[in-house]
C-alpha cells in the first residue's frame, strides 16, 4: 500500500512539473544545491534545518499512520472487505484512498488550529521555529490525548517512571504516541468484530442448510457470498460504516 501510494504520489508531482512547463508563461526557476563550507552560523543553521525537513518527510508515512485517525479508518474498511470474502474488492488503492480523505476530514479542526496558530504566524516571521514546533505540538497531543485510553498511557509512564502528568502540555509525546496507537488498534478491532457478526451468521445459516439439504461438495462461500453482499447494500453498509468512524472520534 505504502509503494503505490508514493508512486501515485511521485506521477502526480511529475504531472505537476510537466504541465507548469508546458503551459506557464514563464520557465521553471532552475535549483540548485551547493555542498561545501557555511560560510556563517546562519548558513549552517539552514543547513540543519534542510535536513531535518528531509528527515521529517522521510518519516511522513509513520507520522500519518501513528497520530492521526488513519489507523482506525484504515482497519476497520479491512475488516469490512474480509467479513464481506470480496477477496479484493474494493482493492487496496481504494480502501487506502478513503481512509486517507476521511483522515484528512477528521484531523481538518486540528489541522486548522496548527495552521492558525502554528504554521501562519512562523510563515510571517513573528514567532521562530521552536515555538512553531511546540504550538503545532499541542493541538496533535490534544487529539491523541482525548483518544487515548488512560491505561495505555498508565503503561508507558510507568514504564518510564515519569511522574503522572498534570495536563496534556506535560504529558511526553514519546509516551503518548504509541499509547494511542494500542488504544486505536483495540478500538478498531472492536469495531471490526461488531462487523463480522451479522455476516458471520449468514455463512452459518448457509452452510447448515446445505449440509441439511445433503450438497456437502458445494462451498457455502458460493451461496453465502451474494447474500452478504445484498445484505450490505440494503442496509447501506459503507454509509453506516463511515457513520460510525465518524461517530467514534465525535464522542
């Protein structure tokens, strides 16, 4: 999934330059990269920063999975494609597609208060990048924090044997990002059994009245399947699955 994600990612860019090439007025500024001595501090310091920009787009991908709701969405729209024994469909590029624009839906108020209050005023030169990194910081821990079950926090702290925290600004985030993180997978797998049953007692109704009916060699699956799907647009399966995705991070 991670592969042609970035290799969706990488066409559109070159799309991208392609067709500003083609039609802009002006060329493409040229750019280019120099490596040797800084001749100032503040050459090295820009240096630096490049290169964790690089570090942190490298990191991107973990980043996306581990503190936002991608984890959840992503799960559960796997458990729905294995209850249903589509085999792949919908494929891969889609369930990806729609956890990722429902990731982007869900994190937009959180998104929002960092570009507010983080990423607009460093972009005008009133605050600097440290404050930028620890007002962006707050509103990402706040999410997590709210959807973090505090036994799985309890675990890290004490693993650590840090004090308990006082709020969400004291709490570490090295502590907090994997404790979400278990916390999603136990919500997502919840999610994901309540799923399975419904379909789970269609496959035992039809495999019991086939063994009843003598057709042992017949694979229920064949039988079963066209009632699960028909069972799944009836009651407009994927509208109440994204409800309650929506519903769960709303509580």
């Amino acid at each position: 999934m991670n592969t042609a994600l970035k290799v969706t990612l990488l066409l559109f860019i070159v799309f991208s330059l392609w067709s500003q090439s083609a039609f802009a007025a002006d060329p493409i500024p040229g750019v280019s990269v120099n490596i040797g001595n800084a001749d100032s501090a503040t050459g090295a310091s820009s240096t630096v920063s490049i290169l964790l920009l690089i570090t942190v787009l490298s990191i991107a991908p973990g980043i996306l999975v581990l503190m936002t709701s991608f984890t959840r969405i992503v799960i559960v729209l796997g458990f729905v494609r294995t209850s249903l024994g589509t085999q792949q469909m919908p494929p891969n590029q889609v369930l990806v597609g729609l956890a990722l624009f429902l990731t982007f839906f869900i994190m937009a108020p959180t998104l929002g208060e960092i570009n507010q209050n983080a990423l607009q005023p460093y972009l005008n030169g009133q605050i600097n990048q440290t404050t930028a990194l620890e007002r962006a910081a707050l509103p990402i821990k706040q999410f997590m924090f709210e959807h973090t079950r505090q036994k799985d926090l309890k675990l890290f702290l004490d693993y650590t044997k840090a004090d308990p925290p006082s709020g969400v600004e004291d709490t570490p985030i090295t502590a907090l990002i994997p404790a979400y993180a278990i916390s999603e997978l136990k919500t997502a797998f919840q999610m994901g059994f309540m799923i399975f049953i419904p379909f789970l007692v269609i496959d035992m109704v039809v495999a019991s009245t086939l063994m009843a009916m003598g057709m042992m060699m017949l694979p229920p699956v064949m039988i079963s399947l066209p009632f699960k799907i028909l069972l799944f647009i009836l009651v407009d399966g994927w509208y109440l699955v994204v409800k309650s995705l929506l519903l769960s991070y709303n509580s």
